[in-house]
C-alpha cells in the first residue's frame, strides 16, 4: 500500500520524505490555508520535494471554473493530481482533465455509487472519508471494502482507492488488510505507525546492555 503524506505543511513534508517512505501528498483548501501560503508556491515546493503524485484542490464550483482553476494548477509540474469534489460539475471536470492526460483524485466520496461514478469518469484516485463517516457512526471501512469489490469486479477500472479522513493507526491497518491502494496521513498518524512503548523499553534495555560491555563499534 502506498502513503501519502497529508500536509501542506512544507517542514513537515521534507521531515517525512527523507525517510524515503512517503509516495505521494494531498492537500486541501483547509490545509493550504493553515500555511497561510500562496497555493501555487506551496504545490510548487511540494513538487521539489517529493517525485509522487501531489494533490492540489480547486476551489471552484462549477465546470468552466474548475478547468480554469486546474489549467493554472496542472502547469506547476507533471505530477500534479487535480483534486475535485464529487459532484456532477467536478465529475465532469473528471472527465474532461482525465482524457487529456491529467491525474484526477476525487475527493469527498461518501458512497460506493458515488466511487462507482468517479471510475468512469477516469478518475486515478477516489478519496473515501472513512474518518467522517465512523463520526456519523456509519462504517467508513465498509466503504472501502465496497469500492474495492466493485473496482475488482470490472477490470478496465484502473482508479486507485485512496482512504482518506484517517484518525489513527488502525485505519490504516485495516485499509491496507482490505488491499486499499493507498492511504493518506497526517504526520500525527505516520509518527504512530512506527512507535511502540516495547519498542522503545527494548531499545532502552539493549543500549544498558551494551554500555556495559565498554565496547564501541567504531
């Protein structure tokens, strides 16, 4: 399963990208506006940073705008992914940026239906809110074993699942346990994945050992 980092917070993103485990980013308008950045300069410096696909949201809301907004976008660098909302307007942008060539990520999916459309509007990334629905007490796993039964059933679909809204650790096992394509973080979350309190007593316990030894490696 593929990580992506999802920040657009440009320290945090060249911290994870050293550890060569990070595949990709996604950011939104939310996120953009925490930097309190330019979009453009923060997608373009993302895009110097790590070589996967980086995400960057139009604001507009209507066809025409969308492509104006993801015309000015898609130029920043090759592997920029047009992010769009689900909606009839941002699947036909889908459509549209898709038969030229360019990444789509569909983002705030909610539904199998609605993942079922994204596909065959060519969409290379479909963003379930798992996070979002289990708030609403709705099984936001049981989403993403959803689109990825129907996504199996029909192999000319080559969209890519992409769980987003994920709260912790445990999303991320059970979407990659379902064969979700990939999984995007926030750096809160990616930090989880690798800490254990064992880890960290074994570690505490090996290094006593050593000291005693009065031994250096080098």
């Amino acid at each position: 399963m593929k990580l992506f980092l999802d920040s657009a917070n440009l320290d945090e993103i060249r911290e994870f990208s050293q550890t060569g485990l990070v595949d990709g980013v996604t950011t939104n308008p939310s996120l953009i506006a925490k930097s309190g950045r330019d979009i453009k300069e923060v997608i373009a410096e993302i895009c110097k940073i790590v070589s996967g696909p980086v995400s960057a949201e139009v604001t507009a809301t209507n066809e025409a705008d969308m492509m104006k907004e993801a015309e000015v976008l898609r130029k920043i660098a090759p592997h920029v992914a047009i992010k769009v909302p689900l909606t009839m307007d941002g699947l036909k942008t889908c459509k549209n940026l898709s038969s030229e060539g360019t990444m789509v990520n569909v983002t705030l999916c909610f539904s199998a239906n609605q993942a079922l459309l994204a596909a065959k509007a060519g969409a290379t990334f479909i963003s379930p809110f798992i996070g979002r629905l289990d708030d609403i007490s709705q099984d936001g796993m049981q989403l993403i074993a959803d689109i990825l039964q129907i996504y199996t059933s029909y192999p000319h679909f080559q969209t890519q699942v992409l769980a987003a809204s994920i709260r912790g650790p445990q999303h991320v096992l059970d979407a990659a346990r379902l064969g979700c394509d990939v999984s995007t973080l926030p750096g809160s979350v990616f930090r989880q994945l690798y800490q254990h309190p064992l880890t960290d007593k074994g570690l505490e316990a090996f290094l006593s050992d050593w000291k005693k030894t009065g031994q250096s490696i080098v």
